[in-house]
C-alpha cells in the first residue's frame, strides 16, 4: 500500500458522522403554480394523468445542453435535465462515508443491530426501481438487484492516492426525494416526492451501537479508547472467507458479465479493508462517539427531555419520513468548535470572535473555540422539531426554502450537503450545483388514482377563494402562525445560524479554491448580506411556517410541518385528527387521501422480499401536536369531498 498515513479512513473520519443525517436540509421544497387541473369537457383524468406523467418522463429526460442562472456571461453551458437528474438520482452528496465493504460487512456480523426491525430495508431505504420486474412488479431475486438499497450510492475520496482509494458509501438526493407509492398491486416511485419511509436519525443508532462494539469495554485507561481486537477479527474472518467464497456477493451484477467484473472489483475492494482493519474500526468508533456527543450528550439534555408533563419522542426516533435536521444540524457546529482551520477563515471582526478581538490571532482562535463549546447549552436547541421531508417539485415558485423559509433559494442545495456530510471538505460541491436548476422546473407527479372531475369542478371556486388566493399561491414569501406547533419555527438560535450559515461558505470557499466554479458564493454585495442568504435571520416571535403552492400534495401526507395529520380529510376536519396513527405504509386511502393509516402493513404485504419501514406517530409527544390550521372546518362534508376531490388534481 502507498502512503498508508493518507489512507482513505484517516481522510473520511472527520466527516463521517453526518452520514447519518441523510442529506439533512436537503428535505425541502415542494410544488409550483404552473400547470392547471384538466379541461373537465375535454379529457377524462386517465388522459391527464397520462399527460402529465409523460410531462415529467420528458423533462428528465431532456438532453438539451442550455444555460442556467449560475452560468454567467462568458461560462460555457453544460447543464441538461438528463445530466440534472443523473447526478440527483445515483450521484452521493459527498466522497466520504462508510466504507462500503465495510458497511456490507457488519450488517451480516452484526444481525442483533441490523437485521429485522433494523434491516436497511425497514428504515425506509426501500429497493431499487430497477430491482422490480417491469412485467410483474414483483422484486427479482436477490442475486439480481442492487446491493444497496436505492439512495445509496458509491464514490471513492479522490483527495487520497489511487491505490488506496475505498468506494464510501454516501446518499444521493434521490434518497430523500424519491416517494413510494403501491399503486395496481405493485410498487411505483416517484422522482421528486417526499420518501415517507425514510429515517436518518434511527440509522445513525445502528451505526451508534455498531462502534461501541468495537470499543473494548475493559480498557485499563478509559479515557483512551482501544479498539476490541475480537471484534475487528470478527469483521475480518467474514470478509475473508466471503470474498474467498463468493466475491460477486459484494457488487453483485444483473449478467455474468457485470458479476465477473464486479467480483475482481470486490477483491480489490477487501484488500484495502484488511490491510487496514483497525483504521477501518475506528472510523466507525469515531462515528459512535461524535453521535454520542451530538445526540446523547446535547440533543437528549437540551432537546429530547419531558418537560411541563408532556413526554419527548426518541433522539434516534422512530419517525419515518421525518427528521429534526435543524435540531440535529446545530449540533454539527458544536463538532467544529475544536477545529482551528473554522475559525480561521472568519473576519476579525466577525460575531464568534466578539470581546477577543486584542488577542493575537492563534490565541483569538483558540478561545473563541472553547467558548463556543462550552455554551452549546446556551445557543443549542431545547425542544425537539422533527419535520416531514417536503417535495422538490416546481421549487422555482418558492419564495424561500425550508418550511419556514430560513434560506434563500440559492443556498438551499449547498446548505442541505453542508448539513448531511459534516466535513465542509468532503461536500461533493459540483453536483449541487445543478440540482437548483433540475428542481425549479420539475413537474409534479399526477395522482395514480382516479379522480371524479365533476366532482373536482364543484371544490374548484372554493379552494381558490379560500385556500390557494388567500395564502397558497406562488412566490408568497410570508410566514404564519396558524396554531399548529412551533417547536421547528423557533428551533434556529442566532449563534447555530451563525455556525451553519459559516460551515456552508467555508464548504463553497474551498471548492472555489481548487478550481471550482464561484456558483455557491452568493453576491449580495456585503457579507452580512450574503449571510442572509445562506440563513436568513431568526424571527423570534415573528416565527412561523411559510405556505405552499399545493400542486401534488396528494404525495405529501403526513399533513402539517410535522406529519401530524394522516390525510386530507383529517386536515379538514380537526375534531377527527387520530391522537396516534401509523406513519410509513405505502398503500393509499383513496377516500380521504393519504396513506394508510389506522393500521400497520403486514410482513411482505408489498410482495416477498420488500419492507416498509413503519412506525406509531403520537401527536401528544413533543413537537408532534396536530394541533392548528383549521381552515375549511366550517365546511359541509359535501364541500370537503369536493375540495379534496379537486386537490387531487393539483
């Protein structure tokens, strides 16, 4: 091996941690005001929904090389919706990771963590659209899909030599953004709506207990961490005798061709793994011990704690299709207090050095560190605010970003990589690049059910009166507080702004400065306006939660910020919102439309060898209340089917 000490593992151990966080801030915007509900004279809605699915197939499928608004004056333009969609689907947000021999590796050794209710499959990393038979719907067999599920992909760390590289395994936007829906007794996908299976904050348990493992409990200095040499031989002897055995099980391969290649790939693959077990060890114990940090000694003290009688959910959840990435987020800042090269990018005059600013700068930097550390308690967030992971479609008529709108639309994608990777270093930059311009024009996908258009027509005049003029119409750039929960509104501390807003300039600096495109530097003329940008100021008691354009909202239930309310219906009709509910089935109520939810799915109801990942969602929990907007409750019940019978059509 060339120069060991670069090894891929000494490079993605810094960053590692925020794998977990599954593309964090990344969970964001929704629909758009273009395209309108169906001449009800001149189609029938199967036509429709052909239309449009034909619509959206064609966008991405669009080679057309055009320019975007980054591009400037003299660029040469390279963008495509193909090339858009490409890099959202199978591209990982970053070139650091889990090692993926490795990560393929304690799933089998460690069953007792990662199988059953903790298999990749059960925490809404659902399989692969190509791993579906096209003529049955029916998964192929297990030595034919993909040995990731879909959202993972692969990409070695291209800052260590060649010989050393390992593929790391990272998520792709699609991870998030990328909807299941069991429709005609098979499973379809989405590009675009919101995974309401996902669940980052459980798979960063597994990761979690799978580094304590590796720790060996009876050191005799506990204040050093040794790792358990039994453990890693554990690891080892599989991957020895896996890759002796069977070496096309690692990368698999739909021919014998694609398996032969595959297998020479593994082999090489596990030779840099074994010839640097504990390497590889510690990058799973550093992971458990920044989550320990992050989640157990803040977030569980400040955020996940019973407080005034009402209980807190679980810091590692369940809460499939939701994830308190802001709350989680701030966290990350605390991470980089310890790390001079943070600081030293900062102005002199800049907030974090405030009162220090006659000290040489070695001893500036180092204080301001340490106090920032010390008063994570102070800046962190103290209640829970988990939110639903929101659609990407028509993003272009979205006045800002987030639920709250807290970023402005240029940093919303650099932002999302910053927050899920950790290590600004490691952000694969260039590919975020051409997820705003993908995102802002991507039609929605069409309800896969069928629609009474007549009974559309009579809910039409009502929803635009009351729903789509008064607040839901594009570009609003208000926030309301409407009485639904405000635990995420008011989750963003002006110091966690400062810290995330910085570790995403100093993520945009260093790609400029080895070459990179200036496309993720705002240009507002200052730097404080430039910060704005990146995280718009908090509120405080002018918090809230912004209104979308409702176009597909059919794919977005969970209802509320939060997934508080299971179905339309529920959203109309207050007094009926179930206290607890199952989140996660695939299968729709067509009634009240959303996803199942008075029941849980059985085992291999979606077919032999697919999984949901499902859980119970109790609203009486913090930052779980389904309390709030009311509107459309002085309605008939005739006046709520129409209405809802029309948002079908949006």
């Amino acid at each position: 091996m060339k120069n060991p000490s670069s090894f891929t593992f000494t490079m993605i151990r810094c960053g590692v941690i925020m794998f977990i966080l599954a593309a964090l801030i990344s969970c964001k915007d929704s629909q758009t005001g273009d395209g309108q509900p169906p001449d009800q004279q001149a189609r029938s809605w199967d036509e429709e929904r052909a239309q449009r699915e034909q619509q959206q197939a064609t966008y991405i499928k669009d080679t057309t090389v055009k320019r975007i608004e980054t591009d400037g004056e003299t660029r040469e333009s390279w963008y495509s919706n193909q090339l858009g969609y490409e890099w959202f689907k199978a591209y990982p947000l970053a070139f650091n990771g889990v090692p993926y021999i490795l990560l393929r590796a304690i799933i089998e050794v460690y069953p007792e963590i990662w199988k059953g209710e903790g298999s990749l499959g059960n925490l809404g990393f659902g399989p692969h659209p190509d791993d579906y038979d096209p003529e049955s719907g029916k998964l192929l067999p297990p030595e034919q899909r993909h040995p990731l599920p879909y959202g993972f992909f692969t990409v070695p760390d291209t800052d260590v030599p060649e010989d050393d590289r390992t593929d790391n395994v990272f998520f792709s936007c699609s991870a998030c953004h990328t909807g299941r829906v069991y429709v005609k007794d098979r499973v379809r996908h989405f590009i675009g709506a919101s995974n309401s299976e996902i669940d980052a904050q459980a798979y960063a348990g597994l990761l979690y207990q799978t580094g304590k493992k590796l720790i060996k409990v009876d050191s005799p200095d506990p204040s050093k961490i040794k790792v358990d040499s039994d453990e890693v031989a554990k690891i080892a002897a599989f991957l020895r005798n896996k890759v002796e055995a069977d070496p096309a099980w690692f990368y698999g391969g739909k021919t014998p061709e694609q398996r032969s290649a595959n297998a020479e790939r593994a082999r090489i693959q596990v030779e840099r793994i074994l010839s640097h077990m504990e390497d590889a060890a510690k990058i799973l114990i550093g992971s458990a011990k920044k989550t320990e940090l992050m989640y157990l000694a803040l977030a569980s003290k400040l955020m996940y704690t019973d407080k005034d009688g009402q209980k807190a959910p679980g810091v590692f959840g369940p809460r499939p299709g939701r994830m308190d990435a802001f709350g989680i987020a701030a966290g990350l800042v605390a991470l980089h207090t310890k790390r001079d090269s943070f600081f030293a990018r900062l102005p002199d005059d800049h907030p974090f050095f405030a009162d220090l600013e006659n000290l040489p700068k070695e001893e500036r930097i180092k204080q301001a560190g340490e106090r920032l550390f010390k008063t994570a308690a102070e800046w962190m967030p103290h209640d829970p605010g988990a939110s639903d992971i929101k659609s990407l479609w028509f993003s272009r008529d979205h006045g800002f970003a987030n639920w709250d709108s807290n970023q402005a639309p240029e940093a919303r994608v650099l932002a999302s990589g910053v927050s899920s990777v950790g290590d600004p270093s490691k952000v694969n930059v260039r590919i975020h690049e051409a997820m705003n311009p993908f995102i802002n024009d991507l039609p929605p996908a069409p309800y896969p059910f069928t629609v009474d258009l007549d009974l559309a027509g009579k809910g039409k005049p009502l929803f635009e009166q009351q729903c789509a003029s008064a607040c839901h119409f594009s570009q609003n750039k208000k926030v309301y507080n409407v009485g639904t929960d405000m635990n995420r509104a008011i989750q963003i501390t002006p110091t966690a702004r400062l810290g995330l807003l910085e570790l995403t300039r100093e993520a945009c600096e260093l790609y400029v400065e080895k070459g990179g495109s200036d496309w993720c530097l705002p240009k507002r003329g200052s730097r404080a306006a430039d910060d704005e940008a990146y995280f718009i100021t908090p509120r405080g008691e002018e918090s809230g939660y912004k209104a979308d354009v409702l176009h597909g909202t059919w794919a977005l239930a969970p209802y509320l910020h939060n997934g508080s309310v299971p179905t339309l219906w529920h959203m109309f009709r207050p007094a009926e919102r179930p206290i607890k509910f199952i989140r996660g089935n695939i299968r729709y109520d067509e009634e009240k439309v959303g996803f199942i939810w008075d029941k849980a799915p059985a085992l291999d109801e979606y077919g032999p060898g697919d999984a949901v990942h499902f859980a119970e969602h109790d609203t009486t929990l913090r930052g779980n209340s389904n309390a709030g907007h009311i509107y459309g409750s002085e309605w008939t019940d005739d006046q709520v089917r129409a209405v809802i019978e029309y948002m079908k059509t949006l």
